[in-house]
C-alpha cells in the first residue's frame, strides 16, 4: 500500500508529505487513495498549508515516573500542615507562586500554563501509567495507542528519515514500552535502551553499504511474492519494518551530543536526564515529532522531601535550559513542552516523611506550542486534598494537548468499521491555557 | 501431593444475585461422543460456511501443511529431510502418520512446555518452574490437575515450590491473583467490573468482581516469602453509589457459594486458627494450608463437572486458538453471555470432549491438526473478499512466538545433513532440543511475544540488519552452518535450491532462482559475503517469519 507521491507532485525533492497529497488528491478526486479512513477528516482541512504547518508541530513529553508531588512542584501550600518544609516563591507572572525548589523556572512562568485539578480517579503505578499515557481508561478489547503513537500517526511524515516516536528513560522504573495499540508497530517507539543511542542502528564493518542496501532489496522481492494473496496487516509492519531500515540508520548523529558545544551540554547539567533532554531537543529541531524523555523515580513513599530536592531541582535545570533553548532557536511555538506522570503525591505526609499515590487532585503543566503562557488553570483547596474548582481528567488534558497541536480530539481512527475518536465524545479542551 | 483439607459441600445460594443471561449456552441434541473430534469439527465449520455463502480455500500443499503442522506440534521448522520424506512419501495415510509422528516425538513435549509457560508466567518464570512445567507435560498430566496444583501448591517439595510460582509472582497484589487466574483457566476478565458494574455485560457486576477476589484475598506471601492464606478476613468495596459492601464469595456467574467460616466454630477452633495466623507469618517452613482454605474452594467448584463450566471451555478455546490463529470465541479472556462464540455448539461438544477423555492434550490436538479446517491454505484467490476469521475459511497467517522464530532460525540456518543425523537419534535429539532452546533464550528475549493486532516494530529490523551477534551466530562461514555447506556447491542453481529447501522448506520458483542467480553472479569477487546476504534474506523474508 505505498503511494508514489512523488509522481503526484512531479518531483521526489519536492517533499510534499503525505498529508499534503492527500490535501492535494481532496481537489484532484479521491479515487486513489487507499482504505485508510482517516482521509475521511483530511478532506475537511482547509488547505494544504495548513497541513504543511500542522506538521512543523512537535512534542516533548517529559515523563515523571512513579508520580511526581505537585505540593513540591507546581502547587505548593507552604505553612499548610500538608505543605511540608519547602516555600513557595513568586515567578516572573504576579499572582503564581510555584514551589521554590525552581527557581529557574518561576522566572520563564510566562511560557508555562499549570494545570492544578487533575482528578483521574487511578492511583496505582500499572492503572495509572496507562491511563495518563493514552488519555483514557482501559478498554478490555482494545489496545489504545499511547500519546507519542498518536502524535507520530498525526504529525510525522510517511516518507521521513528521522523516527517518528523516540522514548528514552533514566533507569528501570522509568521504562513502559507503551505503545501503538491498534495503529499499528509503525508508530512505536524507538526506545533508547541503553545509553544515548539506540541499538543496532550502525551498519555493521563486514558489510558495504551497497551490499546493505541491496539485500533488503533482494529480501523485499521475496517478500512481495509471500504476501500476495495473504495480506495482512502483521505481514504489512514486517515490511515496512524493513522499509524504514535505512533511513533510521542516517538519523544516528542525532543522538551524539558531542555534536554539541561543550557550553551548551553543561547548561542542561552532567546528569543522564539532562544529556537525554538535550538529545530530545537535537530530535526535535531535526523534526521528530513526538519524544519522551522519562526520568525516574518520583516514587516517594519514603524520604519525599529529599527525593523531591534533588528530583525536583534536576527538573528546574534541565526545563529551564530546555525552554531557552528552544525559544532561541524558534523552535518553542512549535513545541509543545509537557511535565506528566502518572499521579501526584498525598497531601498526607507519612511516617517516613513519604507521600504515597494521590490521583484525585494533582498537576500537569503544558509550555510552548498553541499555549497560553503563565496561566494557571483549576484550583485544590488550601491543604491540596481536593479540587474546589476546574476539576479535569486524563481526556480533557489530552483534548487540551491535541487541539494545541491543532489536531482535532473528535477525529475517527477506525478499527475495522468501528470508529473510535481519538477523545471520547463529550469531551472538551480546556480553553483558559489555549493561547 | 495428598494433604488434609476441608472439603467442604458446595452449596450454591442463588437467589441474593441477579443470573438472568449469566449461563453459558448449554446444548441438548449435541453430536454424538462417540464421533472422531476432526469430524465433528469439519461438520460444524462447514456448516457456518455454507450458512455465509463462502467457500472454503483450498487444502494447502504438503510442503506447506508439513511446515505448519512440524511449528505447531513440535514448535520448530521441519528439517529438509523431514520435508523431503513427507513429500515424497505415497502412503494414502501419510497425513495421520505425520501428526502422530509429531505427537509422539520429545519435540511435542519441549513446545507444549514454552506455550504454557509463557501463556502463564509471560517469560517470567525460572528454570525450576519450566522443568516442573516440562515434567508435568511429559506424562501428559491433565490440565485440571495442573491448575490444582498450582492453585494449591505444597512448597515443601521442589515441584510445589516451582508450582507455586504462579501464584507467588502475583500474590503482593490480589488483583493480580485474581483477574489472571480468571482469564487465564476460565476465559473471563473480569477486571473492568471492579469499579463499576460491567455497563454492557450483566454477568459482571461489581458483586462478582469482588466474588471472585475473596478467593483470593486471604493469600499472603509471608516474610520468609512463602505462600500462605488467612483463616478469615473479607474484602470491602464501595459501589458507584457510594455504598459500602463487604464481598461474599462469588464464582463468576455460578453465583454466590455458602462456606463455613471461622465464627461458627468454637471457641478452641478459633483460638487455634488466630495462633496459627500469628505463626505463619514467622514460620521458617512453608506454613499449612488453611484449614477454611478460600482457594481449595475455587478449585473445587471451578473444576465441577458441568457441561457449560467456565473451565473446559476456556481449555479447549485456547488450544484452538494457538492453532487456528483465532478462539472460537474472542478476545480470548472475554466468554460471557454477550459474547457468542463463533460456533457454539462445536465449543460445547469439544468442551465435554476434553471433560470426557480427562482433558487428554495429544488426543484434542490430533483431532484438531486432522481436520480439513486446519490444513487449508492461508492464500485467498477468489474474487470476494477475504471473508471473516470467524469463519476458518482460510488458514490465518501467524506470527512465529519467540521460541518457535529462535529455534528455526538455528534450525534454517544449521548444517543440514549433520541436522538429519542427529535428528534420527531420538534421545539424542531431545538433548540437542534442550541445548537449542537454551541457546534460543537470548535471541528470543529480544522478540515481542504475538498478541491481539501483533505488529513487528523497527527494532526486530534494525536487531537482523546490524547486529553483530546475530550475523555470528546464524550467519558465519563454518562448517556446521549451512552458508558454510553452501559455499562448498559448485553448481548455482543447486547452491540456491539447497538454501531454499533449508530456510524456506520448499522448492525455489524459476523467478526465484533468476533474481537469486543474479545477486549472486554479480558478487563473484565475494562468494562468501555473497552467500551470506542470500541466506539473510531468505531468514528476514516473511514467509519464514510467519507460520502460514
């Protein structure tokens, strides 16, 4: 099922991307565009343009893995009995106080919207990590894609060199394959399993390069002759598996951050999580659409405060350098920057000076692409123990997340003749942080 | 394995729950028992064929059904002498004596083992577990007493220590216990109603979430981590209403079960049953088995004989399912009422098939492998459309699991004259198997488990096209690999069909041999190197990473 647009548009360098044939064959009749169902809500975008700017969008989500503790990040109650040793300090918008253990980023608080009053009701690791990362409960049946296939299925480009869909983590516990679901191993992540650069992505020396390139060519006649008469979709990813083969070989600099000036690699910090953001910005502004970057472990049962000293003061860094970075290099209005874990942390505070899993009134924040900076949106009442206003759930924030990337949250994938929207119907974004 | 524990009279109370659409459809006027299981399966295929209009695909080739038939019994690929004796092979019955070949053989037993483990330890499991599972399946042990065992373990032996490693991996988290052990013995999910009662489906509600838990909810893992279970102690739950409730013991939509519990017994009884809670948990040993144990009651009523029960069913749709490619009802964790199977009356009768015969693996496996269902072709030619998978029209294609592509992978990729020799010694060859699989480990460790709209990503690419470990242990020019036999045929066209016959277990096709004769001349100034990326793809070809 490949689409040779590049005879459409005349010229193979012309680089007109899928999206925009398909925007491009709405006027000139659909007759040859295959099955796929989405082309249903392409033929309703206005102009190519449009698409050709809808797909400069990217995403970075930094994950915080084991759940991070809004009471010491965005939505501290200092002098509150719940509040903890740490204060709250004023950022650079008047009216947000944010905890003090970021400093940094209390003076960059106009490009961050915080979203105080998430309630999403599942406070265990397993439920909790699946919920946040596709946007919705678990439906027995049906394998959701996660945000990163989404946003690869929607923002990346068919014919593209770099991947769509990179996912890195810190240590173990940081590491959930997440997935593609029903859309397909097409977009799932390449994860970066040890160290910076992923696995086997180097021709090997015993090979020439022509010999690579020409056995998979040899494999792909073979293959062809296999799957007549027995397509199926399982024998369609092992294809383009192959196909994508040598083109995510060519992205291998990306990932080599001696590329990068020694000042600029001690501005995001010596650690493993600041060296994997700026590897995640080197993708970003080579067009990868969607990476994760996970640090972990936010887990703090025991020992929060220290945990969330250091944790937290590594994130200040590492965000701050980031959103610089990307504003300098005019990359953050494409950029959708965006700090999630699975739960907050009780406002109860343990006996071993731990907070354990809190779902029911907690904190995401959203900067950068389609977000209207130093806004907070919702409120938790004074010990943080519930939401009193604003109260919103995994599908609203992910509604926010898709309109800001212009991508519309009522779009239909299909799975056979079902259709499934990519939000469930009802559900609204949250206008207060869309710019 | 005998202990002493309570059986107790099960007395099902089943007024206080709802049981409207709870059974599963039972059958009065079933095929006779007496009927052979290939019979009764091509009868009721056919049937719903000709009810939806379709015709059947054609039977598939021998070369084809050998290849199947060799990945699903022996969980490998058919050697080239293997091949070559089924093809040429006159005999009217050779098909019969192929599967009973194959049933017979260590190699069953090995697959059997790596279905089951992974179905129920997903990979996790240790050596002791696997050997346990091995020896279990080599004397064709019943399925039931192989849940019984698990469910019920004894860990003072070696057996009931690796028996109890399902039970162990799971048991910090009573969820766990329970959802696994439902889906994987009885077919049933029943997860999503432990918030909430199922909004489709009136079999599950909350009560029967909950039901099921409180078998398991007394089962700790003590300090000196062995199993252990509460002499009493219920669960709580809040419905969506808000109200508390405290949960009843409840299998599935049997309904609710009567057990004697601690208050009704007197006072010593209970003073004893508190001291031996206290000790447990300290205990050096493997502690008792309760002596109200909750779970000794879910195997007993699980395993009742009943020709709608949960668990002959679930037996037979997940052997059906690993070789059909699909259940005869699907997903595969979700038999309810509302969820038909696709044919029902063929589910009932295998279900008391396998009942009747004491779930007798090799014999249901054999009746399934000899029906004309099983050996169709996966090539649809006909102008319609490729009808439903419901329908066994057509051979599905499926993905190899990880043990099955690593081990044909050195099978493809080994000698093959020294491969038929060693094969022809059987004890010999059940060793060799044993060495293989745990060489396979590693590389199947680095492959996804097939699942529900299974995808192979990227990485399975990237691990075949540049990984240094892989071209060393398959592709290397030595003697006892096949590229190094290959490098030692003079003539081109023999050089190819000998690869074909070993990779792909067939005959090269004139293209075939035109696109592969010009690779090769075109590299004649690196013969080898040449010989090495024919062989590569041939291993990387789908044909080879399906089974079709």
């Amino acid at each position: 099922m490949s689409h040779q647009f590049g005879s459409w548009c005349g010229s193979a360098e012309h680089g007109v991307n899928r999206r925009g044939f398909l925007g491009a064959a709405a006027f000139a009749g659909a007759g040859a565009l295959a099955a796929d169902m989405t082309v249903l809500s392409v033929l309703k975008e206005p102009v190519l343009a449009e698409e050709i700017k809808r797909q400069e969008k990217r995403v970075l989500l930094l994950w915080l893995a084991g759940g991070a503790s809004q009471l010491e990040t965005w939505d501290p109650k200092p002098g509150r009995p719940t509040g903890g040793p740490f204060r709250a300090i004023d950022t650079n918008v008047p009216g947000i106080r944010i905890s003090e253990l970021m400093p940094r980023l209390a003076q960059r608080q106009h490009h961050t919207a915080i979203v105080r009053s998430l309630n999403t009701k599942n406070a265990d690791h397993g439920g909790g990590t699946e919920l946040m990362e596709t946007g919705r409960p678990r439906e027995p049946g049906l394998v959701y894609p996660d945000l990163g296939a989404i946003v690869a299925r929607e923002l990346g480009r068919a014919d593209s060199p770099v991947p769509d869909y990179v996912s890195m983590y810190t240590s173990t516990e940081g590491r959930h394959k997440g997935g593609p679901g029903f859309l397909g191993a097409r977009y799932a992540p390449m994860f970066l399993d040890k160290g910076l650069a992923p696995e086997n992505i180097r021709r090997l020396e015993s090979i020439s390069d022509l010999d690579h390139a020409a056995r998979l060519e040899l494999r792909s006649a073979l293959a062809a002759r296999f799957a007549q008469s027995r397509e199926t979709s399982a024998i369609g990813s092992h294809n383009s598996a192959y196909g994508r083969v040598r083109g995510l070989m060519s992205s291998e600099k990306l990932f080599d951050i001696s590329q990068e000036p020694a000042a600029m690699r001690e501005k995001y910090g010596p650690t493993v999580f600041g060296e994997q953001v700026l590897v995640a910005r080197r993708l970003i502004e080579a067009g990868v659409p969607f990476v994760k970057v996970a640090r972990a472990w936010w887990d703090s049962h025991g020992q929060n405060f220290e945990t969330h000293l250091e944790l937290v003061s590594e994130l200040d860094q590492v965000m701050s350098t980031l959103l610089d970075d990307l504003a300098d290099r005019g990359l953050l209005e494409k950029t959708l920057v965006i700090t999630l874990g699975e739960f907050g942390r009780t406002p109860q505070i343990n006996p071993s000076l731990g907070r354990d899993h809190f779902a029911a009134a907690w904190s995401a924040s959203l900067s950068g692409c389609g977000i209207k900076g130093g806004v907070v949106y919702g409120k938790t009442d004074d010990d943080g123990n519930k939401v009193i206003d604003g109260e919103v759930g995994a599908e609203a924030l992910f509604a926010t997340i898709f309109t800001a990337l212009g991508i519309n949250h009522q779009k239909n994938y299909f799975v056979g003749a079902r259709p499934i929207p990519l939000t469930n119907p009802g559900t609204k974004p949250i206008p207060e942080v869309l710019a | 394995m005998r202990f002493a524990r309570c059986v107790f009279p099960i007395a099902i109370l089943a007024a206080s729950l709802p049981m409207a659409a709870g059974r599963l459809q039972a059958f009065d006027d079933l095929p006779d028992a007496a009927r052979p299981v290939e019979e009764v399966v091509d009868q009721f295929v056919d049937a719903a064929l000709a009810a939806a209009k379709v015709t059947a695909a054609p039977a598939a080739d021998d070369a084809n059904f050998i290849r199947r038939a060799t990945l699903d019994l022996a969980g490998r690929i058919p050697t080239t002498s293997e091949v070559q004796s089924y093809l040429q092979s006159s005999e009217a019955d050779k098909k019969v004596r192929l599967i009973d070949r194959l049933l017979a053989a260590p190699d069953f037993v090995f697959h059997q083992r790596n279905e089951v483990d992974v179905m129920l330890m997903a990979g996790k499991g240790n050596g002791e577990w696997r050997d346990w599972l091995f020896a279990a399946l080599e004397e064709n042990r019943p399925w039931p007493e192989l849940f019984r065992e698990i469910m019920l373990p004894r860990e003072e032996s070696p057996a009931g220590k690796a028996a109890a490693t399902f039970l162990k991996s799971r048991a910090a988290n009573v969820d766990d216990m329970t959802n696994d052990t439902s889906r994987l013995f009885l077919g049933v999910s029943i997860n999503c109603a432990k918030c909430h009662d199922h909004p489709l489906v009136p079999d599950w509600t909350q009560d029967h979430y909950f039901g099921m838990a409180s078998f398991f909810n007394r089962t700790y893992l003590t300090k000196k981590n062995f199993l252990a279970e509460r002499e009493d102690g219920n669960l709580k739950f809040r419905t969506t209403a808000g109200e508390e409730k405290q949960a009843r013991l409840v299998f599935l939509t049997i309904g609710e079960i009567a057990e004697s519990s601690l208050a009704q017994k007197s006072e010593a009884e209970r003073q004893a049953a508190e001291e031996k809670q206290k000790a447990d948990n300290d205990r050096e040993t493997p502690p008792e088995p309760a002596t109200f144990s909750r779970r000794a009651q879910l195997v007993d009523i699980a395993l009742r004989p009943d020709a709608s029960a949960f668990f002959p069913r679930a037996f037979v749709n997940r052997l059906w399912a690993r070789l059909f490619g699909q259940g005869l009802v699907m997903p595969l964790d979700q038999m309810h009422s509302e969820n038909k199977p696709s044919h029902p009356e063929l589910l009932a009768w295998l279900a008391r098939d396998a009942q009747a015969h004491n779930y007798d693996l090799k014999r249901l496996v054999r009746g399934l492998a000899l029906s004309r269902a099983y050996g169709r072709t996966s090539r649809w030619e006909q102008p319609a459309d490729r009808p439903s998978e419901r329908l066994f029209a057509v051979a599905a294609v499926r993905p190899l699991t990880p043990m099955q592509f690593s081990l044909s992978l050195a099978i493809a990729t080994a000698n093959p004259v020294e491969l038929s020799a060693r094969l022809e010694n059987g004890a010999e060859w059940a060793s060799r198997r044993r060495d293989l699989e745990n060489q396979a480990a590693g590389f199947a460790r680095e492959i996804e488990i097939p699942g529900d709209h299974f995808q192979i990503g990227v990485g399975e690419a990237l691990i075949f096209c540049n990984s240094g470990q892989f071209d060393g242990e398959y592709l290397r020019d030595s003697a006892d690999r096949l590229v190094g036999v290959l490098k030692g045929i003079g003539d081109r066209n023999a050089l190819i069909q000998t690869a074909f016959r070993s990779v792909l277990g067939r005959e090269a096709q004139p293209e075939e041999m035109e696109s592969v004769a010009r690779y090769l001349a075109a590299r004649d100034d690196r013969p080898v190197a040449a010989i090495q990326q024919f062989v590569w793809a041939l291993v990387t070809d789908s044909e080879f990473r399906f089974n079709y």
